[in-house]
C-alpha cells in the first residue's frame, strides 16, 4: 500500500493549509488514519487520529493538546483521502507532517509534506 501527502508549503503565522493524504493498495475504510509530525530535531508525535468507519465510535477523533481547537482531522473513504485542515498555524508547527495507516498487524506511512511557518 502507498499513502501519498501533498499540501504543503510556506504559510505566514495565523494562515491556514490543508493537507491531504491519497490512499492505495489496501483497504482505506479498514484503516485506522493518523497524522504525524516531525520538527527538525525532534521526535515524531502525533498530531491527530480518526477512527474507521464501522465502529461505535465511527469517525471520532482524537487531538494532540498543542493542536486542539486550531487543526481538523477528517476522511472521505469514497476517495481514500484523509485530510489535516490546519487554521491559525503557528512558528512551532513547522515540520514534515505525515500520513499514517493502521490495521492490527498492517501499518503504512507516507513520505511526508513540508509545513514550514514563517512571518
């Protein structure tokens, strides 16, 4: 399976992106989607998760705290796409961002798309 991400780019603090991560190979609506992000120097964390549609809890979602009420997870399984609607970014947001998938024993990443935040 792939995951690729594109979207990203240079924003003024404030700004707003949307980021987009195109799924193939496997089963989207199967798959528990994630998204990542990775500064430079720094560890990979998570930025927020949505659940898989199916479930009781189908298309909750879950937020990092440095992100929660300014970044919006969301999934069209029709188009096995997962979104990152980023809004009032700030300096510390700069990263790769990436997309993840995750199903028991099967996971995928994609290869990253560069937010970098600057006035």
């Amino acid at each position: 399976g792939h995951l690729v991400e594109s979207g990203g780019g240079l924003v003024q603090p404030g700004g707003s992106l949307r980021l987009s991560c195109v799924a193939s190979g496997f089963a989207f609506s199967s798959y528990y989607m994630s998204w990542y992000r990775q500064a430079p120097g720094k560890e990979r964390e998570l930025v927020a998760f949505i659940n898989r549609p199916g479930e009781d809890t189908a298309d909750s979602t879950k937020y990092a705290d440095f992100v929660k009420g300014r970044f919006t997870i969301s999934r069209d399984d029709a188009a096995n796409t997962v979104y990152l609607q980023m809004n009032s970014v700030k300096l510390e947001d700069t990263a790769v961002y990436y997309c993840y998938a995750e199903a028991g024993p099967y996971d995928y990443w994609g290869q990253g798309t560069q937010v970098t935040v600057s006035s």
